[in-house]
C-alpha cells in the first residue's frame, strides 16, 4: 500500500543513544528517507550525548552523516556534550553544526511547527 505524503512541516530527530544498531535501523533509515522521499518539507538531525563520542569513532556512521548532509538534512550537535567527549573538533571537521544547543531546542520544543523524535 502506498501514500502520498505532502513534504510539508519540520522534523526533528534527536539521537542521543550510543546504540550502533539503533542509528543504522531506525536514526539513520528514518532521517535520510524523510528527506530523500520528502516526508518533510525541512528535516534536522540533533546529535547529543553518547551519540557524539560514537560518531567520531565509527567511519560507517561517519558516511550516513555525509549522505544525509548531501541531500539536505540539516545536521546539528550539541557543543557541551561534545566538549564532556572530548569531540568537539572531529564533529566540526564532519561538516556538523557545534553550538551549545539547549536554548535552541526549548524552542524548537515549545514550537508547534516542528515534530520532534527522539531515539
């Protein structure tokens, strides 16, 4: 059964988890299709807490970032989380977006356009 989905609307994925397989079979999978299939009109892809020390040690999960960056998805990370891992440097050389975050996502929280996921 296939539906038409109208690529309106702003989602947000929130990867927090140092889980390899959940960011390859549902983060990734999910973040990458809404963007490819136009699910959403804009797609972000928040990475914070252990997600960012997995990141940076892990070259496959380093190619999905790229892939999605490629076709659009707006990658971000959490500056304070990175600076607890120590990865600061390696997830701006990954083309992320490293700022401290939290103001940011309190109103992407309280804002009705945006869907937010977190995994």
């Amino acid at each position: 059964m296939s539906q038409e989905v109208k690529p309106d609307g702003q989602l947000c994925v929130m990867w927090t988890t140092s889980d390899r397989e959940v960011a390859l079979k549902m983060v990734f999978m999910y973040t990458l299709n809404s963007k490819l299939k136009e699910w959403w009109g804009r797609v972000r892809l928040i990475v914070w807490g252990p997600s960012a020390k997995l990141l940076t040690e892990d070259k496959e999960l380093q190619e999905h970032i790229a892939d999605m960056q490629a076709v659009g998805v707006e990658i971000h990370a959490c500056k304070r989380c990175a600076e607890l891992y120590g990865v600061v440097d390696e997830l701006a050389e990954l083309g992320i977006k490293v700022y401290y975050i939290g103001v940011e996502y309190t109103k992407l929280l309280k804002d009705h356009e945006w869907t937010i996921i977190t995994y």
